[in-house]
C-alpha cells in the first residue's frame, strides 16, 4: 500500500525538522485533542483552510541594540490559508498569507510581509516518485539582526528583501524496500530591497544538487548517506573587498528510525568543504553534524532535541562562521486543552577572518489553551541575550507576548 509522500527541500530529509526545532517553531502532537481547524470542501473537489492570527505583545529591545535601548508595544496581524487537491497518489497544496507588524513606540520597525509557496507530489509508480515545491517570500530581518547588526545608526528601517526556492526530489525505490535513493536539485535565490549601497553585495544565487541513500536495516530504522554539493553566486563584489563565491561539498553518514509512538530522528556526521572562488579568502575543511530528535515517553508529553555544526557565509564582514548550535524543548499536555513548553536554544559562532566570536542565548516558556478545536489562546516569555567579543553586536533582550489563533 502506498503511502502519501511529503516533500522536504532540505537535507538530510529531517533537516526541515531540525530547522524548526532550532527556531523555536516546533509544536510535537501530544494527543488527540487541540486546535485542529476545519477545511472548507469546495466544488472543485478542493480543499480551502483559512487560519488567522493576532498577537499582541511587548519587546524591551527593539532594535536589538546594546545601547540606548527601545522598548515597545506591538500588534501583528497573520492571515493564513492553504489549498489542497489530490490523493494519495497525486497530490498538491497551496499555502499563502501575510504579516503585519505595528510597533506602538517604534514606527521605524514596522514591516508587511507576505508568502506564498506550493508543493507537489506524484507516485508514477510504487518505486518511483516525484515532489516539486516552489516559494517566495517578500521578507524582513529586524533592526539589530543580519546584516544590520550591530549598525542600528545606520539601518533606520527594517532589511527587506525577496527569498526564491525552487526544487524537487526523484525518488527511486519503493517506500517498503531495503535500499532506496533520493535525488534532488535546489535553486535559491535572496534579493534585498532597500539599503541598496550596503546590501547589494549579499544579493545571491546558489544552485545545490545531491543524493540520499537510505539502506534499511531494522523495522522503521534506516541507515543513510547522503552526499551534496552547492555553488554560491554573489551578484556584486564589494570593490572594498573580494569575491565571496564558493562551492560547498558536504558528505554525511548516520541512522534514521521511527519508533511508532514513542521515539523518531535522525543523527549523522561527516564532512564539509567550502572552497572560495578567491584565494584571498580561507577555505574551510571540517566536521560538520546533524542531530534530530523527538521522545514521546507519554502519549501526552513530548521532548524535542536538535544539535548541528556547519560552515555558513555571514551576513556582515569575515570568510564564513563556524557554527555550532543545540537546542531543546519539552511540551506537556496536563488537561485535554491545556498545555506547556519549555525551550532553550544554544548557538556558538566563530568568524574566520574577522575577530569576532559570539554566544547566543534564548530560553522560552509559553502556555497554550485549546478553548475550542477552532480557537486557541497563546501566552509566551522569551529571553534572549548575545554575548560577543564586538561590543556593537552583544544584546539581551525580554518579550511577552499573547496570541490568539482563530480557525473554522
């Protein structure tokens, strides 16, 4: 019998988990009850499910500054919507919306962002299968944060800029069988669109392609090897400084499983090399790993746990970062709609090229209320604090905030 597939871009294939998880986006399914909206049937045979979101909270720091610190109350505002067709054989989903922030004391920090990205899958046959997804997304970093860190003088306005993916995976092999490949081939592209004569030399495009083995080893439990290369373009060189393209080659081998109802993840290690098109630059050669993981010791409790190291390209000045992150949290079910989760995140980046050294902190407590299946209420604390060899880039900073998600 086959299954329906799910597509994800990034690899190794839990590495969207990972992301999540890291991010603090994460929410693991502890039972059966909870928000849970209800798609509208359609005449066409599709289905349309409407979300909207309000929040309402409070920001002691926010620009990200370490001196001279703005605090604010804000609103945002995010209608969401996703559109699905198909079976499980042929399938496809639309999802798009938008978010609004407003700033009471901070105008500068207002920002309008919208989304939009698709997804498709086919099985041609039960061993071969393709997903197709596509994205945009008209974006922001806030004040204080890429590459407007530490020059908050300067940066009088949010970084926008325009993000593209576009991909797809080849499957060979059926889902039951003991060796099976995915292919893959990935197009990014990142476009700012003010602050143009600092931030057109981060405008880029990378092109990545690779291949996952999967060799199944023991009921639900893979072991794998996954092997990718990318190339990064930069559209124009800073004249004050050299080319930053490279290529990045990253092999990795580790184990897969999922333990129906209690355990699934995944852990792998290997190598990475980013080589730079300009000798002036430092190449980097060197371990990089990828740990994800959830437990579910109860049907009604959940612990997440992420860890990583990679060699990724800064936002400001330096060859590349050496990063190291770790992040957990552990979300608990006490009655049938209420709920808690606790998060801590860890990220250590060194430069290379630059003195700069930097450990970022950030703790979370939320509780979420399920007033209805249609009707959730979200209250969260959030903690953070950057700690840097550069004083203009080390901050803390506190937010609060309740949200309110609204469904049919």
């Amino acid at each position: 019998m086959r299954t329906k597939g799910k597509f994800m871009l990034d690899t190794p294939k839990k590495l969207g988990l990972l992301a999540a998880i890291c991010a603090g986006s994460y929410t693991a399914v502890v039972g059966a009850e909870g928000f849970e909206p209800a798609p509208i049937k359609l005449d066409s045979g599709m289905t349309l499910t409407p979300v909207l979101t309000t929040v309402v909270g409070y920001d002691d720091n926010v620009a990200n500054s370490n001196s001279d610190e703005k605090d604010s109350m804000y609103t945002v505002i995010s209608p969401r919507a996703k559109l699905e067709a198909g079976n499980d054989i042929t399938n496809g989903t639309l999802d798009f919306g938008f978010d609004s922030g407003w700033y009471v004391d901070s105008s500068d920090d207002d920002y309008f962002d919208h989304s939009v990205s698709a997804r498709g899958h086919h099985e041609f046959t039960a061993k071969y299968r393709l997903d197709l997804d596509a994205s945009y997304r008209r974006t922001h970093d806030a004040r204080g944060t890429g590459i407007s860190e530490g020059n908050q003088g300067v940066f009088d306005d949010v970084t926008k800029y325009n993000y593209y993916v576009v991909g797809g995976v080849f499957g060979l092999g059926a889902q039951s069988s003991d060796l099976r490949f995915d292919l893959r081939s990935l197009y990014k592209k990142k476009d700012y669109r003010n602050f143009e004569d600092v931030t057109q030399y981060r405008d880029y495009d990378a092109v990545e392609v690779g291949a996952t083995t999967y060799w199944n080893v023991m009921p639900k439990t893979d072991l794998l090897l996954d092997i990718g290369y990318e190339q990064i373009d930069y559209d124009v060189t800073d004249p004050s400084t050299i080319s930053r393209d490279s290529d990045v080659f990253k092999a990795l081998a580790g184990v897969e499983w999922d333990i129906t109802g209690k355990t699934e993840g995944r852990a792998s290690i290997g190598w990475q090399n980013k080589d730079f098109d300009d000798n002036g630059r430092e190449d980097f050669d060197g371990v990089s790993w990828d740990v994800a993981l959830t437990w579910k010791p109860k049907e009604y409790s959940a612990l997440t746990f992420a860890t990583g190291r990679e060699a990724r390209d800064p936002d400001t000045f330096g060859d590349y970062i050496k990063e190291t992150y770790a992040s957990a949290s552990w979300r608990h079910k006490w009655l049938d709609r209420f709920s808690t989760e606790v998060g801590t995140k860890y990220v250590g980046e060194s430069y290379t090229g630059v003195d700069r050294d930097d450990d970022y902190w950030r703790a979370s407590l939320a509780a979420i209320y399920d007033f209805r299946r249609w009707l959730q209420f979200k209250g969260e604390y959030v903690w953070s604090d950057q700690d840097s060899n550069v004083d203009s880039v080390t901050y803390d900073k506190n937010v609060v905030y309740l949200s309110v998600k609204v469904a049919l």
